[in-house]
C-alpha cells in the first residue's frame, strides 16, 4: 500500500490503488443509506478528495460518525473511479483512524468562509484554509522559479548579512539591533555609548543587500540574493510590510538597458511558471476573491506584450495632463505615489511599465548620475493592480561622483570605504533591482492585502505568533 498526497489520490491513473492519506478533514457528511462522506484535504493541491467510508467499518458509530471538521485522519482504502460530477477519483476507506480531534465548539474554522481580517488572528490556522493554501503553493513555486530563472542564467545566489552596521539607504527606517539594557545604557558625554554595544558601533537590520551583493557581482559577474529584508517605517497600507523577501539580482558590465531586459524576462519567467504549475490555485483565486475576474487576462496581457519604457519626466506629465484629482499632487521632482503609479500601468499604458531616470533628489547615493545632472538611472517596474512592483538602478561605478553624492545626502564617504573601493579598484558599470516577493504575489493572485499573503505577518504595532 502507497501513502499518496490528496493531489496524486485525485488523478484518475490512481484508480485500482490501495491506498494510505494522511490529513485534515474539511467536512462530514452521513448518508440516510448508512455510510459517511469525508471531504479531506491535506495541503497538496487546492482540491479535497471524498472518502466513502462505508458503515461496516469497526469503528464506524464510535469514530466516524463523529469525525470533526478540522481532525486529523488516516485512511485506507482504494481508488475508485467517482460517479460524482467535480471530480475524477474517491477513496472507499478500509480503515479510518481518528489521530487528533478538532472540537466543534472551539474549532475556530468551520465551513464556511472566513473573512481575511479575522483569519489575520488566528494565522496559526489560517494555512488549513484554501486561501492560504493557494498563497502557500504560489509562493512556493514563485521562489522556485526565480532560483531556476538565475541559475539558468548563470548567476550565483548570495547569502548576504542580515544584521549590517551600513544603512542602504542612507535614510531612517532601520531597526536597531543591540544587546544594550535599555534601562541602564552605557554612557558617553550625555549620549548612549554604542562602542560598548556588541558590534562596538550601531547596528541594524538590512533593508537591502544591494551594496554587498555589489562587492560579488564586482567579481562574480551576476549574482542574487534572496533574503528577509526589514523596514521600520509606520506606513500602514495593504502593500507594505515589516519584514518581507527580496530578491536582488546584480550584474557587472550591465548597462541600465540591460537592468531593464532582465527584469522584464524575469517577470514573464514567473508568471508563465505560475500559469504553468499553479492553474488549480489561480483559478481559484480568480473564481472566489472580490473583483478579481479580469485574472488571467491580466497575466496573459502582462506576458504576451513588450513593457512601456517611460521616462519620469514623460510620466509627471502624462500625469499632469490627465485631468486627474490626485490625493498627492504630482510636480516633477516629488515622488510619485502608488495612485500615481497604478495609474500609468492601469489606465493609461494598461501594461507594465518601467519608469526611468528619475530626479537625483529623490533617489539613494549609489544611482549613476546622468549627464544631465538632475536625473540618475533608475528604474522602477510598475505593473496593473501592485503599482511598483521592482526598484532598481544603474549603480555609480565613478568614485568621485559617488563621494560628492554621498555628501550632497549628509553621509560619510568613510562610512562605506569599503563599498568605494570597489570603485576604487578595477571599477565597472553594474545594475541590479530589488523585487519584493510579496508584491509579486499579490500581482500573481489578486490578494488584496499584503498580510494576507506571507505566513506571518510583521506590520506596526502587530508581531504576533
Ligand atoms: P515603495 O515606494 O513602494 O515603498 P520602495 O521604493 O521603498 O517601495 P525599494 O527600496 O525600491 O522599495 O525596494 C524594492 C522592492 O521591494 C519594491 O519594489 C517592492 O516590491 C518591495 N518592497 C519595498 N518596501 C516594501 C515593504 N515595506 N513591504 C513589502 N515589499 C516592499
Ligand atoms: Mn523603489
């Protein structure tokens, strides 16, 4: 006898086997002819199978007819072709072992559906839904998919450090790391004395991995990371998180062109997998979240066409010339708002669209300076229903434009020395970006919120379980 998923046990090749499943049942059902249906489900596929499990079971008035939705089973039994309309297969159980129950009073998932505010409470549980389910089996293989895509392509993945003493950004949102007694810190003329810290200086959470993902791709040639990454910033919207994913591919000898070719190839790589492995789960997506009917034509449309190359300046004043009322007023040289992004990828483009070289002001010390002068080379990769989905730039290989850059934005160029001696030695031009793993699903899926679509969400003011 095989022990085989709910997912192999649902393929018709299945039928004549005996069988063993292991999992969670989803709900009961006794027929008047003297024998129950059990819907189980055991985190394989979207779908649940039936089991018929017929009264002349042992232990059949004990324990079956008291199975609980949310116990966990062990059945046995054969495949049978099913008569049912819906699906293909269904167990006639041999044996039914109740492993654990699940008390329908205090059970907190029952049948129907739950809202995702009140999964949010229980997310200890909530991956038994089939929501979370989808999100767990999409996000699985969207990881999977972007190691093949880069080691097809012969980049090497790097483990960069977590915990950093240089802040990628150059701006706040950092949270600290430090084994200081909050109530009796060492002091040092009137300040906290953070050379006695553990690291003897600050030091923080990464918010990136670029600039050390630089220092291998400045030897490597093309390497990525794939990483937690972790911004403090108080911003409360469905799309951003404490603590979400990265991934950073970054590139020697990579012009901002080229940047751009490789995220658009990336993208079309996961979302053609995503239609590919996970048809079950999008359908479902498409079929049960709220406005969500346009799904796959969204995909298909962002696979099938070219992305739109906009420069910032083309996109202020498509913007301006809209006739729009925008919350945030837009103005060359202020940033542009997710309002303003959705926007051009929605409405007025209707595809994914890279916006490029943006205001120096607005962006971080590392982006090369056009010639110019008031852009750099960035791009960010906007697509339909996330807004900005990738972030990225052509990096600063000159070293005295990098240190007058660091300067104009209040940091010390001795600070990130050894991030200047890879301009200092055997410089080159090199690009990379940053896509979020999260907002990738919530393109992907439709999801509306982003808590909803990473196991345990990290938000302000919320680090439970
Ligand atoms: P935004 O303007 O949307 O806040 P950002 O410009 O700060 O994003 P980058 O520093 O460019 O973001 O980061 C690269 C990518 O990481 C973004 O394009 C996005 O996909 C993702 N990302 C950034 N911040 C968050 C966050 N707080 N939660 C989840 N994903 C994020
Ligand atoms: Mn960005």
């Amino acid at each position: 006898m095989d022990k085989i998923s709910v997912a192999e046990a649902r393929k018709a090749e299945a039928v004549g086997k005996r069988v063993c499943l292991q999992g969670w049942v989803r709900t009961r059902r006794d027929s008047k002819g003297g024998f129950s249906f059990i819907e189980l489900n055991d985190g394989s596929c979207q779908g649940n199978v039936q089991v018929v499990a017929p009264g002349d079971l042992a232990n059949y008035e004990a324990v079956v007819k008291h199975l609980h939705t949310g116990a966990s089973v062990v059945i046995e039994g054969e495949v049978k072709a099913s008569p049912a309309k819906g699906q293909a297969t269904e167990i006639l159980a041999s044996r039914v072992e109740l492993v654990g129950d699940a008390s329908t009073e205090t059970y907190p998932l029952q049948k129907k559906g739950h809202g995702f505010e009140f999964l949010r409470e229980i997310a200890h549980l909530r991956p038994r839904t089939n929501t979370f389910g989808a999100v767990t089996r999409l996000r699985h293989q969207v990881s999977m998919s972007i190691h093949q895509f880069f080691h097809e392509r012969g980049f090497y993945y790097i483990h960069t450090p977590i915990v950093t003493a240089s802040d990628c950004e150059g701006a706040g949102a950092l949270f600290r790391v430090t084994t200081i007694d909050p109530d009796a810190p060492p002091r040092a003329e009137g300040k906290v004395d953070y050379t006695k810290d553990f690291f003897h200086k600050p030091a923080y959470l990464t918010v990136s991995g670029q600039l050390q993902g630089e220092a291998f791709a400045c030897a490597l040639g093309k390497i990525y990371t794939f990483g937690p990454t972790f911004r403090a910033e108080n911003s409360n919207t469905p799309r951003h998180l404490a603590e979400f994913w990265m991934i950073e591919p970054e590139m020697a000898f990579y012009e901002l062109t080229d940047n751009m070719e490789l995220a658009e190839a990336f993208l079309k790589r996961i979302i053609s997998d995503a239609l590919k492995f996970c048809m079950e789960d999008l359908k479902f997506f498409a079929d049960r979240l709220e406005n969500n009917k346009g799904l796959f034509e969204k995909l298909e449309n962002v696979l099938n066409n070219p992305f739109r190359r906009v420069s910032y300046t083309e996109g202020v004043e498509i913007l301006l010339k809209s006739g729009k009322t925008w919350e945030f007023p837009v103005a060359w040289g202020s940033d542009l708002q997710s309002e303003h992004e959705r926007y051009l990828a929605e409405q007025h483009f209707k595809c994914p669209v890279i916006l490029y070289d943006y205001p120096r002001t607005l962006k971080p010390f590392y982006m090369k300076v056009n010639d110019d002068g008031k852009t750099v080379r960035a791009m960010d990769v906007l697509v339909p229903g996330v807004g900005e989905i990738i972030g990225g730039s052509q990096r600063e290989e000159r070293l005295d434009v990098l240190e007058s850059r660091m300067k104009e934005q209040g940091l010390n160029p001795e600070g990130y020395s050894w991030y200047c001696d890879l301009r200092r030695y055997g410089t080159v031009p090199h690009s990379g970006f940053g896509l979020g793993l999260e907002r990738t699903i919530l393109f992907l899926s439709g999801m509306a919120n982003i808590r909803d679509v990473i196991p345990f969400p990290r938000t302000p003011g919320n680090a439970e379980f």
